[in-house]
C-alpha cells in the first residue's frame, strides 16, 4: 500500500494536475467514475508498473524472512546404561552446574561386582605372599639337594679310587649302588631348581599379570558404579524433569529428561529467506529483527554466515529412486545473525519467532573510481529503497501485537 501510494505521487498526480489545469478537466465533470480510467490511464498504468517494479526491487535487494527463530539445542539427559531410579537430586525446573548429581540408579549390581574385584586382588596379593614363601622353601629345597647330591658322590669317589688302586678291595654291586644314588641327588637337584623357578615365575610375571587384570576389572566395576551416579554434563537448566524413583530408564527408548545448556539460544538467531535471494543474502549484510517475545523493539543485527545448502534438497540413501514431485516445500536458504551491538537480544525468549529483514549495502561500489554515473545512480536508489522496507517492519512490529492478541481471536 506504502509503495502503491508513493508511487501514485509521481504518476497519477502529476496525471491529473496536467488534466486539470492544462486541458481544464475537473473530478464530477468532465473526469467522473467512469471516464477515470480514460482520463488518467497514463498515470494509472504507469502507477502499477512503477509499483510491480519499486515492490520487486525492496523484496529483492533487501529481502525478509518471516520464518526466524532463535533455535536451540538441548541436551538428553541419558545414562550410559539402564536400570531403576534410586534418588532424584533436582526438581522440575532447577539451574545446574557441570557436575551437579541430577538423579542415581539403583547400584547393588555394581557394589557386588566392585566388592568382588576388590576380594580378587586380596586373593592375588595372599597368593603372591604364599608364592614368595614357596620361592624360599625351593631354595632351602635346592641347598639341601646339592649337599646331598655332593655327600654322595664324595662317597662314590672316595670306593671308586679305592677300587681304583686295591682291585676286589670294594664291591662293585657297592659302587653301582652308588652312582644310582648320585644320579638320584642330581634329580633332586633339577627338581628343586625347577620348583624354584616356577615360584619365582609366579613372582615375578603370573601373579603380577593376574593382579593387574584384576585391578583392571576393579577400576572398571568402580567406572559401572560411577555410571550409576548421572552428572550435569554442562552449566544449563534442567527443564520438565518429572523422573521420579523406580523410574526405568534406559540409553535408547526411556531418556531421563533435557538439559538446556546455559546460553542456548541466546547468542544468534536462524533466518530462512526465498531461495532467489541467494545471490543478495552474504555474510556482513546489515539487517533487523523484531521478535513477538519482545514486542515494538527492533533490533539491529548482522548476518555472520549462509549455509550453503538447502535442506529441502537432503536426501537419504533407501530402496526407492527419489521422485523430485514429491517435494512438498522449496526450501529457504539458511542465515544465521548476531546482534549487533552487545546484549541485543537480551529479553527475547529463546525458540522465539521473529521477523527479519536483511539490507544491501552498495556503498563501496558507489565510491570505487572506476563506478559509471549512471551505475552509482542506480545503486543509491537500491539502497534509499531499505528505507521503505524498514519503515514496513517498523509497521510489523507496531501491528504485530494487535494482530496476535486482537485479530487472532487469542
């Protein structure tokens, strides 16, 4: 209506001032209802060209977006595992810190299985006391063995070198008996020595390596029970949290709640503008948003990235060929936009809707050397041409409260 009205002053005015003080033409004689459109049709068509063009122009060279929000994302609140409730920490709604408890699982599972670690490697550690007793009784064992072993063979010497010189003066059934009782201590020997070494073998490698795994499974029982206990993952606010005690929760199909992190929504806003702006939508664009959480403010905002993609476009791999007729929506393309100045969006709601409106600037066009006149001409009227569209989303927000609590049959 704005664009219809200003443009009607540079058309159909001048139209009928010519009609009527050049050709004399007055509004009741000769110019009435049904002779308007003769009269002035040179004003009138040139009005609804100009208009169609002025309104093309504004809505492409600074285009808006009605569908903006301030997204954000929640945490689940998840254990790692599954089991019953046995204590809830917070409440419905309650602020959090990273590391706050927010509620246990029932843990006796994991108390056997950290108790039967810990009686594991009091086993280990006896076993290896025991083992080291063994190392000594082998090495007693060993001493003994080879005293023997060389009583006897000192006595097998001493009847061989008698034999050796007096002939007949011992039995050879004397020696043979002997040599068989030397031969007897040397396995004594080997037996102890042997015995010795798998004491010390147990010392020094199985029982070290079996009391390593068993504090490996302890450390683990101690992380299963420590799984039990679900922490704030991050600063946030616990939000709808209506688990109570003997609750079954699980990973998967029964999460506990949602953490919303503290600052979520809050830093920037997602805008999606027409997919034939994507030309005119660049980051550094200056823009404005009015949001229905914070009604007739506008704030100032800038665009700091596009996404590149069109979600619409998305698809995922299946057993069936993709049929591009079936895509309901075009799609926008993705902005996202930061106030401009600092705490801008102090007071909006996160998950607000807004409205938003992106200006093109051409000013260093304008002032390069190199920029024809007729180009520099072209370019101020594109961006005194914001103004319009600015004084629309001023119009918006002014309306926008009405229209929500007024019109809308709230």
């Amino acid at each position: 209506m704005f664009e219809l009205m200003f443009c009607s002053l540079l058309t159909i005015v001048p139209d009928y001032l010519y009609r009527r003080y050049a050709q004399g033409k007055r509004f009741g004689k000769e110019i009435t209802f049904f002779s308007v459109w003769y009269e002035l049709r040179w004003g009138i068509t040139g009005c609804l060209m100009l208009t169609i063009s002025l309104i093309t122009m504004i809505f492409y060279f600074h285009p808006t977006a009605e569908s903006a929000a301030l997204y954000f994302r929640t945490v689940p609140i998840l254990p790692e595992g599954s089991g019953r409730v046995e204590e809830v920490k917070v409440g419905f709604s309650e602020q959090v810190k990273q590391g706050d408890v927010l509620f246990t699982l029932d843990s006796s599972k994991q108390q056997a299985a950290l108790e039967t670690a810990k009686r594991k490697i009091a086993e280990i550690d006896a076993a290896l006391v025991a083992a080291k007793s063994d190392v000594v009784k082998a090495e007693a064992q060993t001493q003994e063995a080879k005293a023997n072993h060389q009583q006897a063979k000192d006595e097998l010497d001493t009847k061989s070198e008698l034999q050796r010189r007096n002939p007949g003066i011992v039995a050879q059934r004397d020696i043979d008996k002997l040599q068989v009782l030397v031969d007897q201590r040397q396995a004594g020997i080997d037996a102890a020595t042997a015995a010795g070494q798998s004491a010390a073998l147990q010392v020094s490698t199985l029982l070290p390596a079996q009391k390593a795994s068993a504090e490996a499974a302890l450390a683990q029982a101690q992380v299963d029970l420590d799984k039990t206990i679900i922490r704030a993952g991050v600063d946030g606010r616990v939000e709808q949290f209506v688990l109570r005690r003997g609750d079954l929760v699980a990973q998967i199909m029964r999460p506990a709640g949602v953490l919303i992190p503290e600052g979520a929504g809050r830093k920037s806003l997602q805008a999606g503008f027409g997919q034939i702006e994507s030309n005119v939508i660049k980051e550094g664009m200056v823009a404005e948003a009015s949001c229905i959480s914070k009604p007739w403010v506008i704030i100032p905002m800038v665009v700091t990235s596009v996404q590149d993609y069109i979600a619409a476009g998305q698809i995922a791999g299946g057993q069936q060929l993709v049929e591009a007729q079936n895509a309901v929506r075009p799609g926008t393309i993705l902005a996202f936009l930061e106030p401009l100045y600092k705490g801008g969006l102090e007071g909006v709601t996160p998950g607000s809707s807004c409205i938003v409106n992106a200006y093109t600037s051409n000013h260093e066009e304008i002032s390069a050397a190199d920029t024809s006149t007729s180009r520099a001409i072209a370019l101020h009227v594109v961006d005194g041409v914001g103004l319009v569209h600015a004084l629309l989303l001023r119009i918006q927000a002014l309306l926008l409260p009405i229209k929500t609590l007024v019109l809308s049959g709230h």
